[in-house]
C-alpha cells in the first residue's frame, strides 16, 4: 500500500526501512494538515506489519484495530464508542484513504454533534489488545485524531502506550498534536508530515483525475499541499460556497455597522453544527490572511479561488498590519469557545461586533 501514497518519499522509506529491521516504534504519531498523506501511511504501517493481504485491504483483518470521533446514538445512555459505526468508516476507506472531520460527519449523519474519543473507548482498546493475537503477528491500532479524546480516555491509555502487549504496535494520526496530552506526546514517535508540493500534487490531479496540465497547477497551487483541499476543490463543494457566503455577509455587515443584520447573521450561524461552525471559523481565518497577503501584489503568494480573488480585489485593503492580528485573533477565539460549548449566538453576535470595531481601522 505504499505505492498507493501521493509524495512523501522520505517518510515511505524510514517506515519501511524500520518495519523490515524490526525496529519500528511501538507508538508513532503521524501529525500534519489534513490530506497531506498521514492516514494512508498508517495504512500502509499496518498493512506491511500484518502481512497484506485481502483481509487488511477490505479494512476486516481481526488484528486491525481503528479507534475515531464519534457521535452518542439517540437514546444511548453511555458513550458510543467506533464499533457501532465501523461499516460507515470501512465504506469511507473503501472510497478514499485522503477523507478529513468533515466528511467523517457526512458519513455518520449528523450536523449538530460534536464527535469525540469517550471514555468508553478506553475499556475497548484495553480489552482488544489484551487479547492474543489471531494470526499469530502483529497487533495494530490504529487512533485517528486522537486530539479529540477527552482526559480521563487519555489517562486511561498512558500505561499500555508505554509498555503495550507483546508486538503491538499503536499509530495516531493526528491533525492539532499540540492539544494532546504531554504525557502522550512523550510516549509516541512524533513524525511530521509537510504539505505536498505543487508539482507532485499537480502530477496527481493530472494522473489520478485527469486534469490537465494547466489546471492541474492551479488546483494544486489553491490546495496548499493536501490532497483532501484539492478534491473538495474540484468537487466545488457546497459548503465551500456557503462559508465564502457567509464570511462575504459578514465583513459587507460590519463595514456598514448594521447591527440588527449581524444578529440575524449570527443566528443564522447558531443554527448550524458545532463542527460546522468551528469549520467556517478555521476558513475565515484563511480568508483574512490571504486578504492581508493580497495587499502585496505577489500572486505566487495567493491561495485563492477566482471568486475570492475577485472579492479580495476591493476589500483586501481593510485588512492591513494595524488590525490583522487582532481580528485573527478574534476568529480563533470564537472558535475555541464554540469548541468549549459557549452558546453559539453570543459567540458570533461579540465576534460581529468586534469585527465592525476593527475593520475600518
């Protein structure tokens, strides 16, 4: 399955290099921006430690572990745990190994939950490993997105993280390892993954998509090193749509200091999921920096799509170096306090208004 890994060749062959020796870590955390190749090399990981195979290719082989974000079932009482929605995330690893949150969430039905790692999952990774292995190999568990495990479920893993079962091997693939534990981090192999360059990104719009070579470049160059952003954008997705929509509204509202329509903007938004929201949050943050950026007049540094070139060509100079960090910092707040629960109405009314407060600086 290594063959199947857009770019990474460095990666591919220390991994490769380690399993063949004997002398891969028993606890790797594979961290990056989504799409840049950290799930399909814990893919390959696993598939080279258990020998190949139909069985770990079909995502079935009974020494083949996945622990992920999931959401409580209505009238569930405890937590859910990844056995309960284990046909959903084989048919998404059926259709592509590059997948991100969102999409997990599509696959599971829902919008208004937030997914996490409970407690629950604990006691089914412990048991799991405590068990012998059915082929006689190799163990392998595989964790993804582990940032979105709560702490007791953390603290539950620290001992077999340190001194796991006899040929046991755990991959965490994370996007933000920074909000692990420091007691987890410390017990895993960190490997970072960078952004794949253009070209090889281009060579694979080109090869697996078909594009050409012209367009190939451009959807590369907008992608920013993932192949998941590359997809959604040739999907020209909806949401994508929507949340340039929205961010759109929101600057037009608050230059014109309409308070009433930046309540109502913001109850729109309140209307939304949770992850959702934190998504048009992390998307807005990208929007604000490519505007700062656009006041260079450097287009090798424009990560934009036509439509938000053609908005950033009139509005980018309300974004300059006496408000780009504070309204930056504005968005993350906001979405650190939708990640924490804080009604979401109050957090993106406050987010308007101190926006209408910053961008005319």
């Amino acid at each position: 399955m290594f063959n199947q890994i857009f770019g990474q060749e460095e990666i591919k062959q220390k991994l490769q290099g380690q399993i063949a020796t004997g002398h891969l870590p028993h606890a790797l955390l594979f961290c990056g921006t989504p799409g840049c190749g950290q799930f399909p090399m814990a893919m390959a990981t696993a598939h080279a430690l258990l020998g190949g195979g139909v069985m770990v290719e079909r995502f079935v082989h009974p020494d083949l572990h996945f622990v992920f974000p999931v959401v409580k079932q209505k009238g569930q009482t405890g937590d859910s745990t990844s056995d309960q929605y284990i046909q959903q995330w084989r048919e998404m690893l059926t259709d592509s190994l590059y997948f991100d949150l969102p999409e997990w969430l599509e696959r599971m039905g829902v919008d208004n939950q937030q997914a996490l790692i409970g407690v629950g999952e604990s006691a089914q990774i412990l048991r799991k490993l405590s068990l012998r292995s059915s082929q006689g190999g190799f163990k392998v568990m595989i964790i993804w997105m582990p940032e979105l495990m709560n702490q007791e479920t953390a603290n539950k893993l620290l001992k077999i993280l340190e001194e796991p079962p006899q040929q046991t091997v755990f991959i965490l693939v994370s996007e933000r390892p920074e909000r692990l534990l420091a007691t987890i981090l410390s017990r895993t192999q960190q490997i970072e993954f960078p952004p794949l360059t253009e070209k090889s990104l281009a060579d694979v719009l080109q090869h697996d998509r078909g594009l050409s070579a012209d367009d190939a470049l451009r959807i590369a160059h907008l992608s920013e090193g993932s192949v998941v952003r590359a997809f959604h954008l040739l999907k020209a997705d909806t949401q994508s749509m929507l949340f340039f929509d929205m961010f759109v509204s929101l600057m037009r509202l608050t230059y014109q200091r309409k308070v009433r329509e930046l309540y109502a903007w913001a109850e729109q938004l309140a209307g939304w999921g949770r992850e959702k929201q934190k998504s048009f949050l992390a998307y807005s943050q990208h929007l604000i920096r490519e505007n700062f950026v656009y006041n260079f007049h450097q287009p090798q540094l424009s990560y934009e799509t036509p439509e938000e070139a053609q908005f950033s060509r009139n509005f980018a100079r309300f974004i300059n170096e006496r408000n780009i960090f504070a309204i930056t910092e504005q968005f993350a707040t906001a979405e650190r306090d939708i990640e924490g629960n804080v009604g979401a109405r109050m957090v993106f009314f406050d987010l308007a208004l101190q926006t209408a407060a910053l961008i005319r600086q």
